[in-house]
C-alpha cells in the first residue's frame, strides 16, 4: 500500500532543508535493527520535497568487531541494500565517526576507504575522518570525538576545528556534527563515554559560541533531545534502530527534518509511522504581552492550558538568611505543587522544580547562583518545545539564552497550569520558603 507523502518544512525564500538521523547500529541481514532502520527511512523516504542532503551522526552499523572484512561487509550491506534506495548523486549523505564504527585503528581505516567519497580536507592525521562541506551559504563540519591518536573515545582535538570556523567564517549558517553529545542527555552521565571528556567541553563549546554556530548535532545516546547552552543548540538523534534500548513511553524511533531561513531554525522530529512527535522553531520569538503578578496568591491567567512557552521575568534584591525561598510556586487545589521556581543552598542558586504526579519524586533544573545583598535580575524561559532542556535563563533581552542544568528525560512538556500562582511564598501559611530578600517581582508572558 502506497502512503501519502509527508509535507517538509520548507524555507521562506533562501535557506536550506535536509534530514538528520542516527545509530542505526545496523549491516547485518536480517537483524533487528535492519527492521527497524528500514522503518525509519520509510519515513524519510515519504519526505516531499526529498531532503537537499542528510546527515547521518555516526553507528550506521552494529561494528564492535576485532575482524576488519567482517566490519567491511557490514558496511557494503548498509550502503548497498539498507540504504540503496538512496540516490547519493542527489542527495548526499555526509557522515560522523561513532563508538560502534570507529572504535580503533582498524576500524578508523576502514570507515576512511569504505566512505572515500567523503572530503580529505580534515587534519592531517585525520584524513576522511574530520572534515567539513561547504554548500553555498551553509557550512557543515564533522569533527572525530574518538580519534585514537589522542586515546579513544570521548577523545577530540579542537584546533583543527578553530582554524575552520576562523576560515569559513563567511558562511550564513555554521553546523559542527560529532557523534558525542558535550553535554548530558537524559541524565546520561560519564565524561569520554556517554559525553566528549570533560577537558573538552569548555574549550569545544567555547568555539561554537565565538563563531555564532547555529547548533551541535551528536547522537550515540538514544533518544531525540534539545538543549540550549550560552545561544548554540545541542540537538541529539539517535532513533534510527536501537528501538529495544529506549525507554519505553519517553523515546522513540524517529528522523529529523530541519529547515533554515531568514527566520532560523524549525525541525520536525518524526517516528517510524510518520507522525510529528515534536517541533521547534529556534530562535524563540520574543513574548511582549506581560501580566504582573502581585506578592501572595493569585489565580492563574493560564490556569488549564500547556503546550506553549511562557517567559517569567524575575527580579529581587537577595538576602541568604533562608536555604529555601519561593520566588514563584503554581498550586492546584490541594496545595500540590506541579512546579516550584525559587532559591536553594546557602549559594542561593535559581532552581525549578518539577512534580506533575503527585507522590512521585520531582525533577530539579539549576541555574545561576547568588550572593546575600545582590540584585537579581534575569528572565526564566519555560519551553515546552524544548522537553528537557525547555528551562533557560538569560540575563537580559540582548543576551542570549542558556539552560537551566537538570538530569531528567522529561520537562515542561508535562507541565499543565494549574489553578493558582502564588508569588513569595507557597500559599499564605507558608512560613518556611518565604522569600527573605525584597523588591521582589515576577512578570509573566505567554503566547
């Protein structure tokens, strides 16, 4: 049976569309993961327009083995018959390094001549390994974060990277792919394992900002995930196969289609049968529409509603005298508390707190800290969009946004306003979290 094509975004006017997916982890006939790789390109097969080109982050097959011809064959079955219905002259498909691909100095080589149509223009001891593509106004670049010669996974050498960026600083929209994500995904946890090493994040993250990079793409956690650090996006795929690895009822198989415009950045983010799971236009338009709230409770302007982003403007001068301070609590009927936003620890750090059920343990985002006396002035970004990384803070309408730090799968896309917003304090008993500093103001904006 025929299905109907999927429509994909589009840019207005000049711009740029493809399709972003990985860890497959397949190449073996008749395995599980060949199933449900060839579910997943079913999809983008579905796309019209067909992507301009796609990017596909890294483990396209199972690899992990010590046998260099048995690792080739893999690789011939991927290209030749999973992916075959591809027609590279059309649309290219451009590849990072992964753990499942590249895991030493054999399987280094065979990635570099198994995919010999990919640019030699990396380092010099990275050939066909780090590289990076020039499409007219649009620059991709590949970096390697396992490369051997400096140890192995999580390992990346970032000079190479600068010295690109510095030279192809004409480009309109800048993507740098790598197969590790630099910050954690999901509460995945473990520096050269399930992130670059630690020694690099800074140094790596640091280029990106400098050269106003649109976005990090990585994979190798799986799961479809959005963050935002200092302006640059990280956004990680990785739903192309390894379905029975997933958390069931969180992640799903899927692909990402992203378009690029005057506007920015919009993705969609598909599953296996097609279906628009989650979306995103980045950067986020400005909220103007304010509502102050008054110190005490209050009803909730958007008591019952969720789906949307909603901006908080918060200011105060500090005082450290209480480890626990309200700033902004949201109450249901019962006193129970979906989410808390306020000040905790004797560094008076910005925390909010998530407990959609009630009797389940809350998650916890953390933001910038404070000192007894200063003044805090910032605006709090609730993005459900965004899932977990949908809590950013800036700390002005000119700088740009940065996420709150948490280790939850879940976030604000859980979050229903409920009936009532109490400012200071929870609720007017409330004798413990009370806000000990002054001239505290909350100022909500939603769309």
């Amino acid at each position: 049976m025929t299905q109907s094509p999927i429509p994909a975004l589009a840019p207005n006017g000049s711009g740029h569309q493809f399709v972003f997916y990985g860890d497959s982890c397949s190449g073996v006939p008749g395995a599980l993961h060949e199933q449900k790789l060839a579910q997943v390109n079913a999809v983008v097969r579905r796309l019209d327009p067909q992507p301009e080109f796609i990017v596909f982050p890294g483990d396209e097959v199972i690899g992990l083995v010590p046998d260099a011809d048995e690792l080739r064959r893999q690789w011939t079955h991927f290209l030749e018959v999973e992916m075959g219905w591809l027609d590279r002259a059309t649309t290219p498909m451009f590849h990072s390094t992964g753990n499942h691909t590249t895991y030493d100095g054999m399987s280094e080589k065979v990635f570099v001549e198994t995919l010999s149509h990919l640019p030699r223009n990396g380092p010099p001891d990275q050939q066909g390994l780090s590289y990076y593509v020039r499409r007219g106004d649009l620059l991709l670049i590949f970096v390697h974060t396992l490369w051997s010669g400096l140890g192995g996974e999580g390992h990346m050498e970032t000079e190479w990277l600068a010295e690109t960026l510095r030279t192809q600083s004409d480009a309109r929209w800048t993507f740098v792919v790598g197969h590790h994500p630099a910050y954690p995904v999901n509460g995945f946890v473990g520096t050269y394992q399930r992130c670059i090493g630690d020694e690099y994040v800074e140094p790596f993250w640091q280029l990106l900002v400098d050269h106003g990079v649109t976005a990090y793409l990585c994979s190798h956690i799986l799961a479809f995930d959005v963050q935002c650090h200092r302006g640059v996006l990280q956004i990680t795929s990785a739903g192309a196969g390894t379905a029975h690895r997933m958390p069931e009822g969180i992640e799903y198989l899927h692909a990402v289609q992203m378009a690029l415009d005057e506007q920015g950045l919009r993705y969609q983010v598909l599953d296996d049968a097609g279906t628009v799971r989650e979306g995103l236009q980045w950067p986020p338009t400005e909220l103007d529409v304010t509502q102050s709230l008054r110190f005490g409770d209050q009803p909730c302007p958007i008591a019952g509603q969720s789906g949307f982003p909603v901006r908080l403007a918060l200011s105060g001068r500090m005082s450290g005298a209480n480890p626990r301070q309200t700033i902004l609590a949201a109450l249901d009927h019962d006193d129970t508390c979906p989410l808390w936003i306020g000040l905790v620890g004797p560094r008076l750090q910005l925390s909010a707190v998530m407990q959609p059920i009630a009797g389940r343990s809350p998650h916890q985002w953390l933001g910038p800290c404070f000192a007894d006396g200063d003044d805090m002035k910032l605006d709090l970004l609730i993005h459900p969009d965004m899932g977990p990384g949908g809590f950013l803070w800036r700390g002005s309408k000119t700088d740009a946004w940065t996420g709150l730090a948490g280790m939850s799968a879940w976030g604000a896309d859980r979050l229903v306003w409920p009936e009532r917003l109490s400012v200071g304090a929870m609720g007017a008993e409330d004798k413990d979290t009370r806000f000990d500093g002054t001239d505290l103001s909350v100022t909500l904006a939603a769309s």
